[in-house]
C-alpha cells in the first residue's frame, strides 16, 4: 500500500481546524462582549464614582443639583419702583400717578377718596408754599403771623396723590409725590409726603379730618 504524503495530511488538518473555529465565532451574536469581557468590566462601573453619582438609587432624589431653568427677565424699572427716575419733569408727572395705581390699588369707594384728596393736596401746598393756611388752623396755629414759605410757589406742583385706608375703614391716609425748589434754590422732585385722617360722624362737618401722626 502506498503511504500518503505527509503535505496533504497536513493540509486536511489546517482546514479542520479553522472549519471548528469558523464554526464557533458564528455561534457569537454580531456586537456582542465575549463573557469573559463583560465579567472584566463589571467591577469597574459598580466601583467609579462618577458612575455612582450619576445615577442615584431608585426612589431617592438627587442632592445638589437641580433641573436647568431658564434665567427669570430683569424687572422693568415700573416693576422695581413705583417712582420714575428724577428729572423728568411735567411730562413724568402721569407716570408717576399710573404707578402710583398700580402698586397701591384702590380700596376707598369714591365718595370718601375724593374729598380725601382734595384735603390733602391743599394741606401740602398750605405746608409746602404757606398758601390757604388760614383754613387749617389746628394744622397751622401760626398761620395768622407772617411765616416765610419754605418752598417757592412758582416752583411748586404735586406730581401725584392717591387716597388710602390706614388700617381701618374709619381712618385713612393720603399719600402725595411732589417737586418744589426751598428757599437755597434747590429743586428736587419725587419729594413724598402722607396725611393722615379720620373719618368724621358729626353732621354738617368735613368728612374726613386731618389727625397728627404720633
């Protein structure tokens, strides 16, 4: 009988064996980490920290973080302030009272905040400009000698006043925003003054009077 040669034996080996292992890496999934990686790498993730802190426990919250939120919008100055800036002259003057208004909103039916005003604006120009103190003269017992204005009439206008209850029903305040130049020839607006009143029972007298602050 004839012996093979050794080369063809050889050969059929060769070809067995990557057939065998042909055979075995078809078996694995395509993309899928041999078991041997996976139990590799395992340890690690449970052990990184920033692993760790990235995913907290479930049904416990997060501490020291927070959703992101877009930044609030900066106030408008109307919102910041319910005086505009100095120095805008007459022509602020509606402003000032629009937010006057609106950050104090009414609470005074009309029938009590009109008389209320009117009583305040000329207590403040009796005060200011020494005009009409006769008629206040619990306010003004001077008002009878020669007292020197404090502030120049020409000069003088109320920028805005609204009426308000002071606690109660029965008092009430009226809040004045004013401009005047004092006697050293300075002007100044958004000057602020408040009276105070209460309301009046007896027939036949003012609605409101004016009381002192205490």
């Amino acid at each position: 009988m004839t012996a093979i040669p050794r080369s063809p034996r050889l050969l059929l080996l060769s070809t067995v064996t990557l057939a065998v292992a042909g055979i075995a890496l078809l078996g694995i999934p395509h993309g899928q980490v041999p078991p041997a990686t996976s139990r590799a790498t395992a340890p690690r993730a449970a052990t990184d920290p920033s692993s760790a802190a990235a995913v907290p426990p479930a049904g416990q919250p997060t501490v020291g973080t927070a959703p992101s939120t877009p930044l609030a919008a900066p106030l408008s100055p109307a919102r910041e302030s319910a005086l505009p800036p100095h120095g805008e002259g007459v022509a602020g003057d509606r402003s000032v009272q629009r937010n006057l208004e609106a950050a104090w909103p009414a609470d005074l039916p009309a029938h009590d905040e009109r008389p209320l005003l009117t009583a305040g604006r000329a207590l403040l120009r009796a005060d200011a400009t020494g005009v009409g103190r006769v008629k206040w003269p619990t306010v003004f017992p001077d008002s009878g000698g020669t007292v020197a204005p404090a502030f120049a009439t020409a000069r003088f206008r109320i920028q805005a006043a609204i009426a308000r209850r002071d606690g109660s029903p029965e008092k009430a305040l009226v809040h004045l925003v004013w401009a005047g130049m004092d006697r050293g020839g300075t002007f100044t607006d958004l000057r602020i003054t408040d009276w105070f009143f209460t309301r009046t029972l007896e027939k036949g007298t003012a609605p409101w009077t004016w009381q002192p602050r205490i």
